[in-house]
C-alpha cells in the first residue's frame, strides 16, 4: 500500500480511549481515494469526487474519461510501497493506517492576512515605559553605508499563514472503516473542509497498544533467626 492518503479535516472532537483517557483528536476524512497513475516510486492519487462535471475543462474531462474515473477535486502523488504492485482505478480507503500509528499531516495554515512583527515572528517589543515611542514597531533593518542594503529573509511586518504546513508524529487514535473517518491526536494544518495529506511518520514507528501484565512479586523470605 502506499504510505499515504489523501483526505479533508472535518473538525476536532474529543473521545475517551481505551485507558480511559480523554484526549482532543481532530477528524480527518480520509479517502476513498483512486488510483490513477503509476510512477517508479510514486502513485498518483485523485480524492473528492466533483459533483458537477459539466464545469471542468474538456483536457480535465478528457483525462478522467480515459482512465475511466470519476473527475476529483484534487490529485496528489504519494510514494508507494516498492513490494506491492498498484492497478489504475484502484481504491484505497482508511484502513490503510490502524490504531496506534504515527502519522505526518500536511496541508495549508488557516491565513491571517497582513500582521506586524510582534505577532508574525514573536518579537519581544520596546520598553514599555512611559514616554517610549516604540512598543511595537520594527527599529533599525540594517546599517546605512555598509552593507547599504537590507539582508534577505530579514523578518519584517507581512502576510502571514495560507502557506503550505506539516505537523510530524500525530498519533492515531481511531480508525472508522465505515465512514472513511480518521481521528488523530492534536491539532492539524488548515480550516475546516480544508484538504490534507496524511502520510506515515517519518521520525517515530507505530506504538503497539498490549496489556502489560504484572507478574507477582515472589514474597519475601524471613531471616534465619540465630540461636543464642
């Protein structure tokens, strides 16, 4: 199967697991997605079914007539699993990822438009006293005669967020078959209806959720008593 999966978040929640721990999870659907390219070390995944067809562009049109697939709204590339042989119109659904996994989401940040410094890039701010005059503003971008210019990537006031976000080693929490639902653990990028790439976490392997069991301490052996 290919180590990911293409999916929309529907919003968080909170469930109870099985230790009895309550935990916020945010609500992915996840697929189904269809398999419509075969690469060498990828698969070209196509999710969310246009419900219109008549408003796509006839090359768009054309594209999915050949491969004999629904038109979707959007198609992404995943890398593949090498040991596993993939088939056009191929259909991968949520159970490709089980309780206990770790995955990595990827999507856009929710946008938050033009903001200044201190909130863009955490500035700590000017004095805050009275009769200061620069509590909030930038202060000095560079020497004037040498360089004679302001470095690039400097951090200044500007749009912040709607750019591309990846948030590592989620757990999940849930899996619903039934529904295509995924609920991971924590916060994801993006707003709500906002599409996602869920794909297996780099960094960390799957935790096996097992019942430890406590062996019984042997009892303890009493001291010789001495005979006087």
């Amino acid at each position: 199967m290919p180590i990911g999966i293409l999916g929309k978040k529907i919003g968080m929640t909170q469930v109870y697991t099985e230790n009895g721990m309550w935990v916020g999870v945010t609500a992915i659907e996840a697929g189904p997605c269809w398999v419509m390219a075969v690469r060498d070390k990828s698969v070209q995944l196509g999710f969310d079914p246009v419900k219109k067809e008549s408003r796509l562009k006839r090359p768009q049109a054309g594209y999915f007539k050949k491969l004999n697939i629904s038109p979707c709204h959007i198609i992404r590339e995943v890398t593949k699993d090498a040991a596993k042989e993939y088939k056009v119109g191929e259909e991968i659904k949520a159970d490709l990822f089980k309780p206990g996994d770790f995955v990595d989401v990827a999507g856009t940040s929710i946008g938050k438009g033009f903001q200044g410094g201190m909130k863009r890039w955490h500035w700590k701010g000017g004095p805050q006293t009275h009769g200061s005059t620069s509590h909030r503003r930038a202060g000095s971008i560079g020497s004037s005669t040498t360089p004679g210019r302001v470095f690039r990537g400097h951090h200044m006031p500007g749009h912040m967020g709607a750019a591309r976000a990846t948030v590592q080693n989620l757990e999940v929490i849930k899996v619903d078959t039934g529904n295509n639902l995924l609920l991971i653990k924590g916060a994801v990028p993006g707003h709500k209806n906002g599409y996602v790439i869920v794909r297996r976490a780099k960094k960390r392997k799957a935790q096996v959720h097992a019942e430890k069991k406590i062996a019984a301490k042997p009892a303890a052996k009493k001291a010789p008593v001495r005979k006087k």
